[in-house]
C-alpha cells in the first residue's frame, strides 16, 4: 500500500511589477534553497512581451517552461527554433552550453511557468536538447471530474514519453468541484503543487490551499511508493511537480549550475570564448 503524503509546508507566492517588457514576476520556488528543494532550482511565474530574455547562456541545467497564454518563440546557437503555445511545454537541457532566447511573438503577451532543475555532475557536459511536449500530445489521465494531463512521468496507468536525465514527474490537473484525484509518486521523490486557479484539500492531512499557493509535499519512506490526493472545493487548476533528488553540491552563478567555483569560472571562461554552441 502507498503512503499518503502530508503537505510540510504552504506559501503565497508574491507577485513584483516588472520592467520594460517584463510586466510582472512572481518566485514560485525563490533560488538559494537548493538542499531542501533537491533538484528544483526555482521557478518563476512571468508575464512579458518582446524584449525580455534575449539571447542568453545556460550550463549545468535544465529549464522547463510552460506556457499558459501568449505565444513564445524559442531559439538558440545550435540551429533550434520554434514556437510554443498554450498548454505546450518545452524541456530545454542546457548541458555543456548553450545561448538562446525566448520572445513573444509580436503583440504578445506571454504567460509562463519556468522550473529550473538542476543536473547531476555526471550530466553536466552532456549535449544540449530541446524536447517541445505540444498540447496536443500530452498523453491525458481522465477520472470522473478530473483530467491529469502528463507531461513527464506517470499518472495512474498514463505514461509520458519525455526522457530524462533526472527522474521527474511534471502534471497538470484540472478538476471540477467536488472531483478527486490521486497522484502516484515515487516514495524518494521531492516536490510539490502549485495552484493556478481556484481552491482545495490536499494530501494526507487535508490541508487547504487556493490559487497562487504553493504546497510541498512532506517527505516519507524511500523504500516505498507514495500518493498525494487531491480534492477540489471549487474548479483547481494545479501543476504537481516531483523529482528524484540529487544530493550533490551546488554552486550557481547567474545562468550557470555547477559543483564547484571553479567548474563557474570555468563556465564564465568558455562561454566568453565562444565555446558554447556550433554558431556562436
């Protein structure tokens, strides 16, 4: 029998104007906690229009962005481009480095989740890929009242396709009032909900959240497997995102993750030699 999770701790995100083209940002996962939030970096909510992140440089990492509304042009030194829109994600690895950007379309104004998740050493100079996870593939768990749309992992007896280098569970959950749902969880597994809209009781204890809430899931037995359920007071929409801790020390700098300093000088030192990409 799976252990049913409890929620450790609950947070409101706060929501700062932006500037220029970056209307407004809110820290879902704010950096700096990287031994409790093992292997999840941040995450940001962003709204923004053209201009915002141009080309930029990234190693040692990860990026998962999930587009809510707006539509997201992507490119990048390795001959990558294309467009994300709503309900697409995007698992960027950057490895061993890569320079791109990420600009709205003209007139538009994006809405966006971006997880940061970190890599192992041992991944860390492996090649840079892009897998676009387009809406229309999503591989969907349907339960009475509720829909799990799968974009990494597993829900139920739903599987996505999308490789991985660090074992991870990315869903989104849309549930009517009164649905519930539970999510199967590895029992090591690291991770939490974020609310997106409306309200509900959560894991074993039934703790409350609402929209703009973040949840984290209480740890439990490594050795065996776990389950969150979800039960909504009103229409949710939520995101559940867990993964595979790494336990190795991290040392960030800007849009580089690595181990150690030097492994940051380094990184500094490559990319300032044009030894990210193909085309740069």
């Amino acid at each position: 029998m799976a252990n049913e999770r409890e929620i450790e701790r609950v947070w409101t995100v706060d929501f700062q104007d932006g500037s220029g083209p970056h209307k407004k940002v809110g820290q879902v996962l704010p950096p700096g906690n990287w031994e409790q939030f093992d292997p999840f970096l941040l995450m940001a909510e962003d709204w923004f229009q053209q201009g915002t992140f141009p080309d930029h440089p990234h190693r040692g990492m990860e990026t998962i962005t999930y587009v809510i509304e707006g539509k997201l042009k992507h490119e990048d030194n390795h001959g990558g481009s294309g467009v994300l829109e709503p309900g697409d994600a995007q698992l960027m690895t950057a490895g061993s480095g890569i320079v791109h950007s990420e600009d709205p379309l003209p007139g538009e104004t994006v809405h966006s989740l971006q997880l940061w998740l970190n890599l192992p050493g041992s991944k860390k100079s492996s090649k840079p890929r892009y897998q676009d996870l387009k809406a229309e593939a999503i591989p969907v768990r349907k339960e009475e009242g509720a829909e799990v749309r799968v974009y990494s992992g597993t829900s139920g007896n739903v599987k996505a396709d999308t490789e991985n280098h660090v074992p991870l569970t990315y869903v989104e959950m849309k549930l009517e009032a009164g649905a519930i749902v539970t999510q199967n969880l590895p029992g090591s597994f690291n991770g939490f909900l974020y609310i997106m809209e409306g309200s509900g009781t959560f894991g074993k204890d039934e703790t409350e959240g609402e929209k703009n809430q973040v949840l984290w899931l209480g740890r439990t037995s490594k050795k065996a497997d776990s389950e969150i359920t979800i039960k909504a007071d009103e229409q949710l929409r939520a995101i559940l995102v867990a993964g595979e801790p790494i336990g190795e020390p991290v040392v960030a700098r800007g849009p580089f993750v690595m181990n150690t300093e030097e492994e940051i000088f380094q990184a500094y030192r490559d990319y300032q030699e044009g030894k990210f990409g193909p085309s740069e």
